[in-house]
C-alpha cells in the first residue's frame, strides 16, 4: 500500500500503518500528495481483482471511499490517500 499525505497534518503513513499491518497489508512508501486539500480519504485501487482488497484497507481505516482507477501509483496497487476526515476520526 502506497500512503499519501492529503490534509498536510504529519503522520499519515504512521496511521495507516498501524491500522493495516496487522491484517496482513504492508506500507511500501508514504509522501505527500499533490495538494493537502483532500476532503475525504480515497482508498484508490488500480487491479479490479484487488477490489477486495481495497475494501478491507478502508474497512480497517474506518472512513473513506474506495475509488477503482486504471492509472496506479506504479509503487502498489493499492494508494491510500489521506483527507481530512482522519483528522476529525
């Protein structure tokens, strides 16, 4: 799982991480997002056999929104990307 930093607040990848790791995901890289003004959290994930899969991320996360996209991060195949709805969980 890919981790992006979408509300600007430090600690992003740390939150997810605790949250996923110990269901059997890994965090493979955390960094910023393009912009810090995302409002909810996207679960987005680019192999629809990972459907699941993403639904469990935001399952584990307890908020978001999964997000089936054909362009992926390259890094994994799921991208967490952090809103401002962590902020106020």
């Amino acid at each position: 799982v890919l981790v992006l930093n979408g509300n600007g607040s430090p600690g992003m990848g740390e939150i997810v991480a605790r949250r996923i790791v110990g269901s059997g995901f890994r965090v493979v890289a955390s960094g910023n997002a393009r912009a810090f003004d995302v409002e909810v959290t996207e679960v987005r994930v680019s192999d629809p056999s990972l459907q699941a899969e993403g639904e469990e991320v935001r399952r584990l996360l307890g908020l978001g929104t999964l997000i089936l996209t054909e362009q992926g991060s390259g890094l994994a195949p799921i991208t967490v990307v952090m809103g401002h709805d962590v902020l106020d969980a």
